[in-house]
C-alpha cells in the first residue's frame, strides 16, 4: 500500500497518489459484508454457540421486545408468547420464574423471532436463558458466532482501519 507522497523505488520518482479521505461506513459495510460472506461461503459452517453472562442473581428483570417474545419452560416444554412493545417483569417465585401471572419453572428461554429481546432496557440478539439462582434471577445470552461478531467486531475495531485490516480482524475473531 502506498501512502500519498511516497517514492517509488524502481523509479526514483516522487508519485503523487489521490487518496480519498476515509469513508467509515463503507468500511463497516464491508467489514459485516466479510462477516456474513465467511459463514456463508464456508463449506464446513460453525454451529458454534456462545454464550454471553447478562445478568446474575439479580432481584428481577424486564423483559421486552418489538417483536412476539416466545417463552419456552426448559424443564416442562410448556410455551407462551409475551405481547410485543409490552415490558413483562420477570421475579423469581416459590416453584421457578413468574411473569406477571404466568408461572414456570427454574429456567426459561425467551426468543424474540429474529427480532432482538430487551433485558432490562439492553437488547440482546438470538435467544435468552432466565434461570432463578439462589433466590435471584441470572441470564444468558445465547447466539450463533455470525450474531456474536456483529455485536463484537465494531467494538474492536475502528473504521479508519484499513481495509485489509478489517478483513484480518474479521477472521481472526471468527477462530
């Protein structure tokens, strides 16, 4: 790569190079487009789940979403749908979890249908586990490496980077 003003060594002459100035969203544009182009393109794709610690034992939490939320009981099977564009308060309860009226057991998984599902005002992408722990509520973000590095890689990276830079640190924080 060569910067504006640089001498060119095969010829001794001084080049001048047009560089236009940085463009930060075309930079992130590509950096997602790599993201979603790596998993796939990827002949042996990553069914890798990670799992993110959201909240721990706290006294309560509110959940909500633009979307239908769908509550699955981990331990019973049993499933609701929670309303979209409503804040449910999530409390533990003598059996497990209790929203508003609905009671379920120790462990819930929320899914928003592709839209994000909102923990105390934060969204969070694919699903999550609400789990009573010691009289508290704990939760666990679970989502796919593709939903984890678009949430990740903007952080870790500037937009002034370079273009090839951004591509490195793409795939290296897919491994």
């Amino acid at each position: 790569m060569r910067i504006r003003g640089e001498s060119n060594i095969e010829t001794g002459k001084q080049e001048k190079f047009i560089s236009l100035p940085p463009c930060y969203f075309v930079n992130l544009l590509f950096c997602y487009f790599l993201i979603f182009s790596l998993s796939y393109f990827s002949f042996a794709r990553d069914r890798q789940i990670i799992t993110v610690l959201i909240l721990e034992k706290a006294a309560a939490a509110n959940v909500s979403s633009a979307g239908v939320i769908k509550v699955a009981d981990m331990k019973t099977g049993l499933t609701r749908r929670l309303a979209p564009g409503n804040s449910y308060p999530v409390v533990p309860a003598q059996g497990g979890l209790k929203i508003r009226r609905m009671e379920f057991s120790s462990m819930i998984r929320l899914m928003g249908g592709g839209r994000p599902v909102r923990i105390n005002g934060r969204s969070y992408r694919d699903t999550v586990i609400l789990k009573k722990e010691n009289g508290g509520i704990s939760a666990v973000n679970e989502l796919g490496v593709e939903s984890y590095l678009l949430g990740v890689l903007p952080r870790e990276v500037s937009p002034k980077w370079d273009r090839e830079a951004l591509k490195a640190q793409a795939v290296v924080s897919r491994t």
